[in-house]
C-alpha cells in the first residue's frame, strides 16, 4: 500500500510504511518553529527510520535546531527568489549512508547536449486529459513495481490532473506510449518534473527529452520560474536527461524512496525557467 498524505497544522506531509519515513512536501512557515520536532515525533510514534523535508531558507535554522542537515540545495526554489532545501534526519544510522550513492562524474563535467528534435513519424505528443487517465495509469503499472505515490491507479491520476499536476504524453499513432508529469506548487512558482515512463518497444528514441522540453515550455507559460526533479541515483539515463537538459545537480537523498521493488537513494537535479525559449 503506498504512503498516506496528511496535514499537520497547515503543512503537507507523506508517510508509512511503504517508504519508512516522513516526508514534509509543502511547508507552511506558520506552522514554525514547532514543525521540524513534530515531524520526529510522527516517526517515533510510528517506527519509521527516516524525516526528509522540503522547506525555504529562512526554515533551515529551525530544523538544525532538532539535528537535520541538508541533503540537497535548490536555488530560487522558491517564487526564483528564495532557496529551497531539503533536509533530513536519521533515526536509524544504518540507514544515513549508502556507498552506492555516488553521483556519476560523467554527469558533472559533461555539458547540455543538444535538445530534441522532431518526433518520428507517426508520433505525437501533448498534455494529457482525464480521459487518458486510464491509459497513462496501465503504462506507470507495466514501467514499475512499486512507487512512492499509486500512480498505477487512473482514481488517483484523474483527481491529480483536478489539482495541479498536469500530464503530458506522448502518442504513437494514437496510443500512449510515453508519459510525464508536472507537479506545480503555484504559490512557490516551482514545479517538480517526475514520472517519466516510456513503453519497452520504444525505447532509444528519445522520448523523456522530448516530454521533458514540451513540459518546460508550459510550464514556463503558467509562471514557474524553477524546475527541478529527484530522480533515481542509480539509474544513468534518467540523470543524464535531466544533466543533458542544463540541470544542475543539487544533492543526494540517501535511501529516501521505495521505488521498483526496493529503497533508493535519488539525485536531486534543478533549473531556472526564467526566459525558457517558447
């Protein structure tokens, strides 16, 4: 079963079993400086190993007060004005390291490749709606095992598109064989870049690049001005879209996400979207 979003005072946060933590996902700074303590309290009660969360810059002191330190940096994460962090605390020390974690130095000193082109023929690709919900879910459960949120579910995808995640798709002579999706915080002006999937027979033809840019754009155009994502460390091709596509790597979350059968480590990546080319 995946992991349970609630509210405590007035901020957002995922937790269960599933990824053995609590995740503070939107921070609501009235809610300080009692937060970071509340958090850790959620996990004793509940055994979990792990508090990992997303928050500003003039948060950080609050947290270091209770013992988090900062896995990972996002700079104008916030209206492109203010950083964001993410910041986490152990429960259990075998859990805070993980040697294989390391982010690949070809990533790092490499530079943008070049974007994508047209699609091949026969393809197409646009935002997704409810009526794709379906379709899209059947593609997320056929790509993974598990996932930290029930991606698989259409009931879950079609109240997401209701908020303010949008998904876009892309087609193959009418079937969906591609997907992605944008996850906005409008009051933040950033917007997280995550569920890629890509059916197996059409692999290698650049698809993620090409959702990915598409996302950008409109992204941009509802005034976004930071994008960013966390992707799995271990896996090279993902990382190398986002490092390929000018993001910047920002930090590793060690063992933070339950994702395809097992708890991984995920690099952090970020850009501005400020003056994207339409």
């Amino acid at each position: 079963m995946p992991d349970q979003v609630a509210v405590i005072g007035n901020s957002t946060v995922q937790h269960g079993p599933a990824n053995n933590r609590v995740y503070l996902m939107h921070l609501s700074v009235g809610d300080m400086p009692g937060m970071p303590g509340r958090l850790l309290e959620l996990a004793g009660r509940q055994g979990y190993t792990k508090v990992i969360a997303r928050v500003p810059a003039q948060a950080l002191d609050g947290f270091f007060r209770e013992g988090y330190h900062v896995e990972a940096a996002l700079p104008g994460l916030y209206r492109g004005r203010e950083d964001g962090f993410f910041v986490a605390r152990f429960l259990d020390e075998q859990r805070a390291t993980d040697p294989a974690a390391a982010v690949d130095r070809r990533l790092l000193l490499d530079g943008p490749s070049e974007r994508c082109g047209s699609l091949p023929d026969g393809f197409s690709i646009g935002e997704a709606g409810p009526g794709d919900a379906a379709a899209i879910a059947h593609l997320y459960a056929e790509t993974f095992a598990t996932y930290p949120f029930p991606i698989g579910d259409p009931d879950y995808l079609g109240k997401a598109m209701a908020g303010d995640v949008r998904f876009f798709v892309v087609r193959r002579n009418g079937t969906i064989v591609a997907a992605s999706s944008a996850e906005m915080d409008r009051a933040g002006e950033n917007v997280e870049m995550t569920d890629f999937a890509v059916r197996r027979d059409c692999r290698g033809l650049r698809l993620s690049a090409a959702l990915l840019r598409t996302m950008e754009g409109a992204m941009s155009e509802r005034g976004m001005k930071t994008a960013y994502t966390i992707c799995r460390a271990g896996w090279y091709p993902v990382n190398r879209l986002f490092a390929g596509a000018g993001y910047r790597y920002g930090g590793t979350l060690i063992r933070n996400t339950q994702i395809c059968g097992r708890c991984e480590s995920m690099h952090v990546w970020h850009r501005p979207l400020c003056g994207f080319p339409k």
